[in-house]
C-alpha cells in the first residue's frame, strides 16, 4: 500500500490522499472510525474545490450516522 501524498482531519473524519496510476488524478480516503469511502478527482478539482470537497465530506459523514 501506497503512502499518502497529504493526510488531514475533518472533524472525526481522516482524509488520505494518494497518487493513482492515472494522470492527473487522486484517489481520496476519508474514514471516521466507523464508515470508510474512497473516490477519485483530478488534480485540479483537488487544489481548486477542496473547501467544497470537505463541505460535501462532512455532510456525507454527519448523515451517514443518521440513517
């Protein structure tokens, strides 16, 4: 398994972020003990919509717990 290139929290939730075998694009880790995703997005997403990205994280994160 691959280290990853940055690593952060988001409130309880561990973001991972690793280089993929494709060009220009990420796969993004997110786990908060007890729910794990993964998706991709390319570079530019990743440097120009984070603030976006966290938002919808932690939204997805927040409701997962209610449902």
């Amino acid at each position: 398994m691959s280290e990853p290139i940055e690593s952060y929290k988001l409130g309880k939730v561990q973001v991972s972020v690793f280089e993929t075998d494709r060009p220009n694009k990420l796969r993004i880790e997110c786990f908060d003990g007890e729910f794990k995703s993964e998706f991709t997005a390319s570079e530019y997403e990743f440097t120009n919509y984070r603030r976006l990205m966290n938002q919808r994280i932690t939204q997805a994160y927040a409701s997962a717990g209610t449902e």
